[in-house]
C-alpha cells in the first residue's frame, strides 16, 4: 500500500471535520455531534470508488445519496431548489472525492440547521444506501446491529449458553440444547421452561430480551430457574457461559451402505473443518460415494469453497479465478495438495437458492467432469464481494470481483445496476416455468457455450445449469402441510406431545435414533390429535368445495383431502420430533426419506456417474451428460 493511499482517507476526514468547525454551527455539533455521520459518509463513499470491480461514477454516487436523503426526510415542505440539497440544477459533476464530502457536508449542516428534529443519523444511513442502489445487487450497506449477527455466523461462533428456543405463551422454552455445550453438559433439555433469569421473572420477555440477556462473555456466569414438565419443584442452574459453535454442515448420514450424504447451508470460517469431519465419520462407516447438498445455499467465504472444491481433486487442478479492475482482485485459484477424496464418486444437488461459493463448487465439479450436478438451475452470482466496517461498527459490501469457472464461464445471471428487487426475485419468476432449464439452454446464445475437459457443453450467464434437470414434483397437494406450517401446528403438537409422553418416547427411542427413523409411527390416537389440532386452528372440512383454498385464518378442504394427504403432515410431525427428542442434525433424514424426491431420483444416477469418470478419463468428447 502506497503512502499516498494511507494517508489520503485521513486526510479527507480532516479537512471535512475542519470545514465544519468553522461554519458556525458548534449548537448543531453539540447537540447532535455529526462526526460519525460524516467520517461514515466518506469511509462508505471511499471504500466503492477504492474497490468496486467496475466503474462506480462519484456523479452519480453522490446525487443518488442525496436523493435518498431529501426522500426520508420528516419534514417535506423543506426548500430544495438552488438549495444544498438540490441534485438538479445544471452544472452539477462531481469529480472528485473532495468535493463530494465538501457537498454532502453543506447538504448534511443544511437539512441540520433548518430541522433541529431530523434525525441525522437515519438520514446519513439512506445517503449511504442510496451510493448503493446505484451499484450492483450484491454490493449492500449493513446496520450495526446486523452487522454483528453475520459477523457471528460467518465467524461459525458466538458466546452464550448454548440452547435453541422459542417463546410459547409468553415463556422461553428450551426446543434443544446445543450438543456439547454448557447447557446440555447441565442436563438442560428440550421442553424445558425458562421462568427467571438472575432471580428476575422472564415470562413475557421478548427473542431480542432473551438474547441481550442470556448471551454474554464466555466463562461468565447466569442463573436460570428452568420449570420442567411433570416435575413439581423448579430446577435451579448456574450456567457458565463459552463459545456456541454455528453450524454450517446441516447433517451428514449414510443414504446406504455406501451412499454418504452431506448438507451444507453457507460456506463459513469453519465449514471446511466440518466437512471433512463428516467426510471422516461417514467414511469410517463404509461410505465409497457422496451426495453433497447444496441446495439453499447462498454461499459465503470465497476461500471455504475453494478448500472444499481442491478436496475433489489432484494437485494444481484449476478451479475458479477472479477479475477486477483492480489488479489486486484478480486471481487464479488451483487445487494445492492431492484431494482427500479425489478418487470418490460424487452428485451434487443444486436448485435456485444455491449461489456464489456453492456455484464455484458446482462449476469446479462440472467443467472438469468430476461428478453429476443434479437438480434445478442455480442463483447465477458471479461476483465477488469484500465487506469493510465504518467507523460506528456498520459496514459495507463492495463487489470486488468477478470469479470465472475453470472452462471461463461467467454465470452471473443479468441485472441492471440499480434494479436490485427485480433481481432478487426473479428466482421465483422461474416457478412459473416447470422447464425453466430447458428454455434457458434453448435462448442461450453461442457466446455463453462452454465446454468440459471432456469435451460436454456448459453454459453461462445464468447459473450452473444441471446435467440432469429434475424439476419439482407437482403431483402432491401441499395445501394441508403448508397449513400446519403456518400455523405452527407441527412444531405445537410434538411440543404437547414430548410434555405429555416425553419419559416414555425417551426411553423406547431416545438411545437408537436410526430405529426411530426406520419404524416410529404415530399411534392412531396421535393422528386424530393432529387432525383435531388443525381444525381447531382453521382447517375447514366442507362438501361446498371441490378444491382447497386459503382465507387469511381458514384453510377450506374437500371431504376426503386431508386422509390423502395427512402423511405429509405426520412424516413433517414426526421431523419436528427428531429435531425436538435429538436435535436439528435428526431433522432432516426423516424430511428427506418422507419428501426429497430429487434425493431419490438422484440415487438412480450412480451408473451415469462412472459413464461420466470413464469419459473424463479416455477424454471423449459427447454433448452434455443428461438432461
């Protein structure tokens, strides 16, 4: 880094700050002390013109950010035209970033001095989001008090007690106790209520009260009174707090005897780390091939996926590079070591919620032949962002760059800068296209055709579209379960169920979890609960309708509809079970053995997968695997 580059920011912040002493406005200063709101101005402002893979025009930068202001403002009747805050007037060209922070001081200490109510702070926020609409979709401003929460979950940590809950009528109810962590080294369990908090009742208390008062410093200590079903005295612990790992790897199990399979839901500090410690575990148990789930994954640590991808293959294979107009953006990325699991067949399973980090997986994976990507087509995020914290711990996303597959794919699907909500949910646009896959390759020009190692045609400017396509399954209603799940029936039965009958299912199933998983049903008296349950929560059974349909409270069925559709909402009750009697690892075995059709049809493809090895290998040339 250049002296010159150290010094400039600072000196910027300066002169900005010194203008201000002398504008007399010190009963301004003193009231509302705009320092942090104009050295974050500047720092947001820097921090895209510094590192934004494109051209971000300081123009357009700066007048978008005073047009957001003068929207938010509380007082409409404020004078604009020939004013500071006037973006209109001819003339206007912004050059330098000097000269933006001179302008936006004389806009900020206009709208100040004019309107002692405004809030300056929430007006210098939407300046700074304001920068950003004019950017790509990606490149965002982030709260202080958001900042933190994906600062812990990117960092795989955070510091507490370690138990997941919910509120249920005004209490903190334990749902699980988080493996290996204080709590459940206690004894703490599921269906546990939490009444006090340091001798202070907590019934009523809010998630974020919850929060701010049961996370803490690791080896500090809380007191809780925790009232356990069907025991009559209150339990008392002292809890000492440490470091709650966040999982990235949802759950990892054996699909047969030699079927591993793994999800993932981001790419954070530590995924790599519980990746192969699952890839160990299912490997000791007889595992030869994986299925590795990246569907909903919207990525996450550029260098987590790189390390995951190199685990597939041998040394100095290439698998993504990045490109800027910064030159110290760019970069080629090629596996560094011989891959634990080089030689081990592998699907991927992919949909639209899977993006960035999971694409450069994908992609890795499909342009060297290395395995099957099943499923539907990806989000399509090429880029690549870097995030920088200001100066009242907020921060800001800049899209530093954008990462290429290994066959030079760019699969970032189109946007205009600017028109981020069109772009976040063109995802469910596709849901209206049952071959979305297929048209997208039908409109794809020859600019965006790839091809494999092997010689198979890829495409870009999109996602990463599957080798084999398997759309969604439109055959089953799901009317009733989706009701249950708006309604939290689900989660309220199996509560009432674990309170009532907790001892008893804990001990004929609590030590064997793959015997529940095999043979727990519920009892017939169970099934009218649920039934009961619904209808008591706006489940309407009429012989006036011939088909479902939603009101806001009420769901209205066909006499005969729930019998035929009541496994769907026993297989999501007996879930939620596993999530509540083990924990979330449990969940998703039994979600995936009632529901996951792409799992089932992809376990049909290992023939296709050696097809594809043994085409890598003689280095044939054939269109696309399947589609």
């Amino acid at each position: 880094m250049t002296l010159k580059k150290l010094i400039l920011p600072g000196l910027l912040t300066f002169l900005f700050l010194a203008g201000l002493k002398v504008s007399g406005v010190e009963p301004v200063f003193e009231q509302k002390d705009p320092t942090t709101h104009l050295t974050k101005y500047i720092q947001a402002q820097r921090y895209i013109v510094s590192n934004y893979f494109g051209n971000a025009d300081l123009n357009e930068l700066y007048k978008s950010s005073i047009k957001y202001m003068v929207r938010s403002l509380s007082d409409s009747t404020m004078k604009v035209d020939g004013t500071p805050i006037d973006t209109l007037f001819k003339g206007l060209n912004v050059t330098s970033l000097t000269e933006s922070a001179s302008r936006f001081q004389n806009a900020y200490l206009y709208i100040s001095n004019n309107n002692e109510e405004e809030d300056m702070g929430a007006l210098t926020e939407q300046a700074i989001r304001g920068m950003f609409s004019t950017l790509d979709p990606h490149s965002i401003y982030i709260e202080p008090e958001d900042n933190e929460q994906i600062q812990e979950e990117f960092a795989g940590k955070f510091q507490g007690i370690g138990v997941q809950f919910n509120i249920i009528q005004d209490t903190i109810t334990v749902i699980t106790a988080i493996a290996g962590g204080p709590s459940d080294q206690l004894g703490i369990r599921s269906g546990d209520r939490i009444i006090e908090i340091e001798d202070s009742t907590s019934v009523g208390f809010t998630n974020e009260m919850v929060l701010r008062r049961l996370r803490g410093e690791k080896g500090s200590k809380v007191n809780v009174t925790i009232k356990r079903p069907n025991v009559s005295e209150p339990l008392y612990f002292t809890i000492t707090r440490d470091d709650i790992p966040l999982y990235t790897v949802d759950t990892s199990y054996m699909l047969d005897e030699q079927t591993g399979y793994i999800k993932i839901n981001r790419f954070a500090a530590t995924t790599h780390q519980e990746f192969m410690q699952a890839m160990t575990d299912l490997k000791s148990v007889g595992m030869e091939r994986l299925v590795l789930d990246l569907r909903g994954n919207p990525g996450g640590y550029l260098t987590q996926a790189i390390a995951i991808a190199e685990e597939f293959f041998p040394v100095g294979t290439e698998l993504v590079s990045t490109k800027s107009k910064h030159s110290r953006f760019n970069g080629d990325y090629s596996s560094r070591k011989n891959g634990a699991f080089k030689d081990k067949p592998v699907i991927i399973l992919v949909d639209e919620g899977a993006a960035s980090a999971s694409e450069i997986v994908s992609g890795a994976i499909q342009d060297h032949d290395r395995g099957l990507i099943v499923g539907k087509r990806t989000f399509g995020k090429g880029l690549v962002q870097q995030q920088y914290e200001l100066i009242d711990e907020s921060s800001v996303r800049v899209t530093i760059s954008r990462y290429y597959t290994p066959s030079g794919r760019l699969i970032q699907k189109p946007f205009t800068e600017g028109g981020k909500e069109d772009y976040a949910y063109e995802i469910y646009r596709r849901e209206e296209a049952q071959n979305d896959a297929v048209e997208f390759i039908d409109h794809v020009p020859d600019s965006l055709k790839f091809t494999t190692d092997a010689g198979r045609t890829v495409y870009g400017g999109g996602g990463i579209i599957p080798d084999y396509i398997i759309p969604e399954d439109t055959t089953v209603s799901a009317y009733v379960i989706n009701f249950a799940i708006r309604e939290q029936a689900s989660f309220d039965f199996v509560r009432n169920f674990l309170d009532n009958k907790g001892d008893a299912f804990r001990a004929e199933w609590g030590g064997d979890f793959q015997n529940f998983r095999d043979n727990f049903q519920w009892s017939e008296e169970d099934k009218k609960g649920i039934k009961e349950m619904l209808i008591e929560r706006g489940m309407a059974i009429s012989d006036t309708v011939k088909t479902p349909r939603f009101t806001r409270d009420s769901l209205y069925i066909p006499e005969g509809h729930f019998e035929e559709n009541s496994w769907l909402v026993e297989g999501r009750m007996k879930a939620e079970l596993a999530r509540q009697a083990w924990d979330m690892t449990k969940f998703y075995p039994i979600i995936n053995d009632v529901f996951d059709t792409t799992i089932e049809e992809a376990m049909k493809l290992w023939d296709a997968v050696a097809r594809l090895e043994a085409l890598a290998q003689s280095g044939g040339t054939s269109s696309s695997e399947g589609k």
